[in-house]
C-alpha cells in the first residue's frame, strides 16, 4: 500500500461496530423508552432473538483493551452481580414474543471465564427452558486461557456452548508480558483437542499493534495459530484511545509500532492466511472456506451486529444483560448503567438499569443499511437497498452525504470503483472501507467525536 495513501487516510473514523457509532447514545432514552422498544421489537425485524450477557470482571488488566472489563471483586459483590443479572434477564424475558426463536447466545466482558462453569450453564438454561432454538443456533462464549484448566474447558460443552473464542492474542510471551497478559494455561493443541473432541466450533483472537510486536514475530504467531486449524482467527487492529482507558498509555511508554510497521504487521499476516487457504472477512476475520461467515460472503449476505458478524440465518434483534451491555433492535440501542453498584441496586429495585440509548430516526435507518453493507460485503448494490427498505434508490441516496466528488477522490485513489448503481471498494483498498463509510455518513459532517485512526 503506497504510503502517501496511508498517510491520506490514516484519519480518525468510526469503527461501525455500529450506526450510529456508541458515543451518540444519549441520556433522554430511559428504562421507559427501553421497555417500549422491547415490546415493539417483537413486530420488527430481524425476527430471531440473539441474546448478550455481559460478565466484567477480569484477573488482571491487560494494557490495551479496550473492553469494558474491571479488575475481579470480591466474592459477596460478585455474587450480588449475577444475581442482578438474573433477575434482570427473568426482566426482560416476559417481554419477548415466546413464539420467537433464539438464534445467538454471547458471553463476553471482561472475562466471561473468571465465573464457574456452573454459573453459565445456569444462566444458559434459565434462557434455553424458554425459547426454542433455530437449527443451529450459536452459542459463544470468550474465553481467556490464562487461567482455565484441564476441566473447564471438558466442561463448557455441558453448559451449552457451541462456540469457543479464546482470547490468544500473541503467542510471543514477551508481547504478552509487556501487556500485562497471561499467557495460556494449557498448551494450545490439547485445548483444541479438548474442543474439537466434542465437535464445538473453536475461534481464536489476537492483536496487532502491540509493543514489541514486528511483521516477523507476528508471523510467527500466525504460523503456530494456522497449525492449529481453528476455524476463525480474528487479527484485531489494536484500537488506542488512552482518553477511554489510561492503562493504555503504559503501552506508549515501551513504544507502539509506527503505522507502516503495523500495517507490514498486518499484511504479512494476512498473506499467511490467505496462503494457508483461510478465506478473509471483512479485515479482520479470517474463516476456513466451509464456514459459514464465507459462504454469506460469496452470496453478499453476511451481516454484522453487536456479536460481531453473522449471517441472515443467525442475525437477530440483540437483548444485552449486564453492566455495559448494548441491546441493539430493530429501531433503537439501549445500553445499561457502566456502573456495578448502580447496576445492581437498580436491577434490585425492579427498574431496567438503562444508562443511554439511541432511537434511529428513519434516515439513519436508511445509512445503516449503507454502512452494514459497505462494512460487511465491500459493496453497495443501490437497488438491493432500496428494495430492502422499500423505498426509492433516489431515497436512499438523499439519507446520505451522497457526494460524487468525493467518490471520485476515492476512485482516483484506486480505493472503489463506482457508477450509478454500485459502489464496490477494491480488495486491495479494503483497510480503508471505514474511510468510505463515513464520508456517505451524514453524522461525520458535525466533527466533534473521537475516533482512533483508521489504519
Ligand atoms: C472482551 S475481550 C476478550 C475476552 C477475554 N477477556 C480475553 O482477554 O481473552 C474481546 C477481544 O477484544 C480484543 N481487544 C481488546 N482490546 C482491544 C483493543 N484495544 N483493540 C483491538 N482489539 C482489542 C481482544 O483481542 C479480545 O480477545
Ligand atoms: S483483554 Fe480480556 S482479560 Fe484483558 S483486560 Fe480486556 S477483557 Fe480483561
């Protein structure tokens, strides 16, 4: 990638891990506007229920994440947290269409593994005893093998799961240790072995952008990962903003890897993938050709929500429980309190501890579908969208900072081809697709958010 062109658009913009992006949840959307847009989510689409519980606690604080994790607390406030997460689950499921059908389930934190085992096959039953289930459904849970033994990884099958996500990051233990991190418990090849044995789907996460890391040490993880054969491995680009989480800065301190060295890191990577026969998603995803997420790629309907991708078989209206967690429906977000004794006393006095949320006004429906397509399968099919929302391309445009100069700039740039009917962004340009996002996004055009740096 030429390097004028990184220096062009190595820009702050959004991730779109949503639209609108989180930080334009507002206070004036309340428990009350939470209850109301649960129970008219029923009559709206997606039609399948994807459940979220968020578990925040972690052992110890890794220096770079950027999750909504905290360090473990002591037992009775632990305990006092999963029992508000349960009552607020037994909230909300009264409200749900029981004729609906479950098609996700998603643990995730913090460390969804600092609990017993028996605690989330617990909250998987309370959830399962009440709705069926699509064929298939997915049922995921991270995992950080740090801490996990020989007989909590045996028994996660029991508890329900289907989807194992562990949290490798790097195999090199001195990127590790400069982060803060605990590397694996158990060698890696008896957990997979462990998992595979009982037939469960098994991803693996890591990061790139650390310090210490190189494009030659980072291959060297890939190498091992690719060995193990997982069926989706996740290169993360490491996200840094030290004015959400401080820790960060201690990263700055032993030095971060320029962009160029980041993104050598990246493109080394992803060539051992690719070489190795796994098939790329969006950037960062990487599946084995018979995964699902690609056969949704080659017919242009993979999807993406709060989860992460899916496909239109799995993707469904997202109930979060737990401090932080983001319901993502049909026509709005909610996202609960960040704050555990808040959490906990007002799940307690039978309130829905909603912090803030977002209700889509009709345009903004209209430019999600946009950017879902743009982030998810690199096209716009103008005609596809319009009929999807049964409006006119003309409609569809108008929602948008639609300008062709700036399409223009793009396509000069070699980053999309374009007509009147299509904008299709160039496999070799794709690092830049949130580049191409945010400038049909209307919302970019009042600049005052903080965004990380697109590569
Ligand atoms: C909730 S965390 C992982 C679960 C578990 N606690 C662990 O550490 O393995 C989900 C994933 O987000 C990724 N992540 C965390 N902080 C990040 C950051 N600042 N930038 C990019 N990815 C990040 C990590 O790869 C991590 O596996
Ligand atoms: S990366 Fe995982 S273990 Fe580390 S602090 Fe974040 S959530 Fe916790």
């Amino acid at each position: 990638m030429k390097q004028e062109l990184l220096n062009k658009y190595s820009v702050p913009v959004p991730r779109y891990t949503s639209y609108p992006p989180a930080n334009f949840f507002n206070e004036s959307f309340t428990a009350d506007s939470y209850s109301d847009t649960v129970v008219k989510s029923n009559e709206q689409n997606p039609r399948h229920i994807s459940i979220y519980v968020h578990i925040p606690f972690c052992y110890q604080m890794c220096f770079y994440c950027g999750c909504n994790s905290q360090l473990l607390k002591s037992k009775p406030v632990i305990s006092d947290y999963i029992d508000a997460l349960k009552k607020e689950i037994r909230m909300t499921l009264p409200l749900l269409d029981h004729s609906r059908k479950i098609s996700q389930i998603h643990y995730g934190g913090g460390t969804p593994t600092s609990q017993p085992v028996a605690v989330l096959r617990e909250i998987n039953r309370m959830i399962l005893s009440e709705f069926e289930c699509i064929e298939n459904p997915e049922i995921a849970i991270e995992c950080h093998p740090g801490y996990m033994d020989k007989n909590y990884w045996n028994e996660l099958f029991d508890a329900g799961f289907n989807r194992i996500s562990i949290g490798v990051q790097d195999f090199n233990n001195d990127v590790l240790k400069a982060s803060n991190r605990k590397p694996s418990r158990m060698p890696m090849a008896d957990i997979v072995h462990i998992l595979r044995s009982k037939g469960m789907s098994l991803n693996m996460d890591f990061i790139y952008g650390l310090p210490l890391q190189t494009p030659e040490s980072f291959a060297d993880t890939i190498t091992k990962a690719i060995a193990l054969k997982p069926d989706r491995i996740v290169t993360f680009s490491y996200a840094h903003v030290p004015w959400v989480n401080e820790l960060q800065k201690n990263l700055e301190a032993i030095g971060l890897p320029s962009v160029s060295t980041k993104n050598a890191i990246y493109e080394t990577a992803k060539s051992l993938l690719t070489d190795a026969g796994y098939k790329a998603i969006g950037l960062d995803h990487f599946v084995l050709p018979d995964d699902e997420l690609y056969k949704a790629l080659e017919s242009k309907t993979l999807h993406r929500n709060f989860q992460g991708y899916c496909t239109r078989r799995t993707t469904g209206q997202v109930y979060a429980f737990g401090i932080t967690g983001i319901s993502q429906l049909a026509a709005a977000y909610s996202q609960n309190t960040k704050d555990l004794d808040t959490y906990i006393r007002q799940v307690n006095a039978g309130l829905f501890p909603i912090a803030k949320g977002y209700i889509l006004n009709p345009e903004e429906q209209i430019t999600r579908e946009v950017v879902t397509a743009l982030m998810c399968n690199y096209t716009v099919n103008w005609a596809d969208i319009a009929n999807q929302l049964n409006i006119s391309v003309n409609e569809v445009k108008a929602a948008l900072n639609y300008k062709e100069d700036l399409l223009a700039d793009f396509a000069k740039d070699g980053i999309i081809e374009f007509d009147d009917k299509h904008i299709h962004v160039l496999p070799e340009a794709a690092p830049f697709v949130r580049n191409v996002a945010a400038s049909l996004d209307k919302l970019m055009l009042n600049g005052e958010k903080h965004y990380s740096k697109s590569v």
